[in-house]
C-alpha cells in the first residue's frame, strides 16, 4: 500500500454534488434536470460530517457536463458553473483538510459528452485531429460510447494525445490537493492504460489512492466491445455483475475496487433474506479469500446507480441497521451515501421506471426531514470502528 495506507481507516461519505447541499429546487426531483446543489454547499456541511463521524468525502464528477450528475464531461480541466469555481474547490479541499479529512474525486476516463467540443469537431470533420480520439465504426453517427448510451462516445485511451489529455487532467486536480480517486468504469479502458495512468499519477503523488468501479451490471453481449476484461471470464462476468474474477483484475494495478460483491452478499442477507446467517458467513469468508490483504475493497450498502438500501428492506430500519453493524464490522473502508445515515429511501426501483429511474436514489438530501436516532445510530457505529482502528494503529507501533 506505501503511500495510501490512510485509507485503510477510512469512513468515507458520497456526495452527489447537485443533490446534497445548497440546491434551490426540490420538487422536480424525478426530472434530469440540475437542482443547484453545489461545492460551496458542501464546504458548509463539513461540522455535520464531522458530528457523523467521516474522515472522507467523495464528491461527485465537477468537471464542465451536460447532465446534472457530472458524468458526462464536456470539458476535464473546468469546474461546471452549476457546481461553482476552481477556487470553491480549493476551499473546499483546505477546509476537508484543515479538519483532517481526506477527500476523493469521482474521474471519468473512458467517455466524454457528445457535446465536447472535440467530439463535436470529430463528427463534423473526418481530418480532423480528433477524428482517431474516439471509434467510429460508421462515420459521422455510429461510434463506440459507454456501453449503448450514445450520448457519451468512448474516448480512445490507446492513442498516446488521448492519454497525455486525460492522464493531464488527473494530475491537474491532483495538483489542488485532492487525494485520490474513484475511477469510473474501470472495465472499460484497457489495462495498458491503467497501467500507465497508476504510474504517471504515482509518481508524482504516491498518498494517491485509486479505487476502480468494475461492475457488469445491465451489460449485454453486444456492449462487449466497448469494455477490456479479460476474456476468458466473460461467459461467468455475463451472469455474475459483482464477480470475484472481476474485482482481481485489478490487482497489482489499482489500490484497490468498490466491492460490490459485498453488497450484492449483505443485500441477499439482510434486505431480501434470500440466504440464512450460515450460508452469508461462508460467502463473506469465501469472499474475501480471493483478495491480498494490501487490495482495498471498500464496503457500501447502496450508491448512485441502485435502489437505496432502506427501499430494498421495504423500509424496515432495523435491518439497514443490521447490515449497516455488519458493514463496520468488516476490515476495509466503509462508504455511506449520502443520506443513507438519516433515513433516506424512494417510491419506485429504479428497475422499474423505463427513463431516468435512477432518479429514484438520487433524491435531495433530506435536511428538513432526518430520522435523528438512525443518524445518532450511525454516529456510534463509526465512533466505535474508529476507535478500535486507532487502538489496532496503536498495538502495531508497539511490535514494530
């Protein structure tokens, strides 16, 4: 681990920047449409995630977008006006680590938006010096993107300029002060291009921590050219969106990936009690047998691109209780969403709504409506992991 063994102790607080603080519409939630939560709202929430107990904070894509939650990037090296300035960001990390927090991006490497402006030069001009930056299959309208979602072509990461602008653009925000990353879509860039990127990025900052998302899930069989997994594995990946095989690809390459096996596991467990107590311990320990001790896998109930973990209980707090005890209890940085800690739930799966039903678990963080005896839950959990993190940190100075 070198340089990142801060993260090993981390309590980590996911923030979908439009959605946690200062936004100044509510009611039109279920639309795609931004709501103005912004940086500056999250700078003002340090003291209550400080009272929560998390000594790190991973914010969402900032980068100039065209859609609300930042994923699709119309330029790497600019702050997008709805979230706020460079110099917001700046604030934001002085303050995270005048409070001794640490604080991770979400960085987007495999796409960008139709709107970039490259993408637009590209399609509009096949001399282009953008054309090779992305697959065109049919030139000017058909072209690899992020699986089938036409609105965000993929980049080529295998032409060296293509590199040097996005490997560029890390070490750009690295060099405010952030320190880490999580990678998106990891499966989709190839492993030559992780390879490089690890090794740019830790030589200049080796306390950086990089964390994958490799997940298949919703990936069909024609999406298969868009992602570099291994091959071989792919007649399990295809059948097994958390797999093991998928999580170790990125051994001895990334610091470590989200795990969610972990939660696919404790979901089947807790939320749908679909396997008994004895069988979830030999999962869990099967589970994490696969792994080196120095691979981060950090643990989460729920995230952005699923249904909350209270909706999945059918509202039952006492089991997001249950596996929330679970979740401390196991030896890897833990991660809360934001909003999970005071009750927050939805309507519908996002399964079940045919346009933007992700929506559904991205619902403004409910400040006027918290559920105190969970947050307070909550709090005690991680004051108590903490504590024995720090009494562990104390007995291996002792033997050293």
């Amino acid at each position: 681990m070198g340089g990142v063994d801060w993260f090993k102790n981390a309590i980590i607080y996911h923030i979908l920047i439009d959605r946690f603080h200062g936004f100044t519409i509510t009611e039109n939630y279920d639309k795609p449409i931004f709501l103005g939560g912004n940086i500056k709202g999250i700078t003002e929430k340090i003291p209550y995630l400080l009272d929560l107990g998390a000594n790190t904070i991973w914010v969402s894509p900032f980068y100039q977008t065209s859609a609300y939650h930042g994923y699709h990037v119309t330029d790497f090296y600019k702050v997008d006006q709805h979230y706020g300035t460079t110099e917001d960001i700046k604030e934001l990390i002085k303050t995270v680590h005048e409070n001794n927090m640490h604080i991770i991006a979400d960085f987007v490497p495999n796409h960008c938006s139709k709107e970039h402006p490259f993408f637009k030069e590209a399609q509009s001009d096949k001399n282009s010096r953008y054309y090779d930056w992305f697959f065109f299959t049919e030139w000017p309208n058909e072209y690899l993107c992020f699986l089938s979602i036409k609105d965000i072509p993929k980049l080529n990461l295998e032409n060296p300029q293509v590199r040097d602008y996005i490997i560029g653009a890390a070490r750009y925000w690295l060099s405010l002060g952030f320190d880490g990353f999580r990678l998106d879509h990891v499966i989709g860039p190839t492993h030559s291009f992780w390879k490089q990127f690890r090794k740019d990025i830790k030589t200049e900052y080796p306390h950086c921590v990089l964390i994958g998302e490799a997940w298949m899930m919703g990936i069909k069989k024609h999406e298969l050219n868009t992602i570099n997994v291994n091959h071989k594995f792919l007649k399990w990946l295809l059948g097994d969106s958390a797999s093991d095989k998928l999580l170790k690809e990125y051994i001895g390459i990334l610091d470590g990936v989200l795990d969610f096996k972990f939660q696919e596991i404790i979901r089947n467990y807790v939320a749908y009690s679909r396997i008994s107590k004895n069988k979830f311990e030999k999962n869990i320990k099967k589970h994490y047998k696969h792994f080196p001790k120095n691979y981060f896998l950090p643990t989460f109930l729920d995230n952005h691109d699923m249904d909350r973990f209270l909706f999945q209980c059918k509202d039952d707090k006492d089991k997001l209780k249950a596996a929330a005890e679970i979740q401390f209890s196991i030896d890897q940085p833990a991660i809360i969403y934001y909003g999970t800690e005071t009750g927050m739930t939805q309507e519908k799966s996002i399964w079940d709504i045919k346009s933007h039903g992700d929506l559904q678990a991205r619902q403004p963080m409910n400040w006027n409506k918290q559920d105190m005896d969970l947050f307070s839950f909550y709090k005690e959990l991680i004051k108590k992991r903490r504590s024995c993190s720090e009494l562990s940190e104390q007995k291996q100075t002792v033997f050293k």
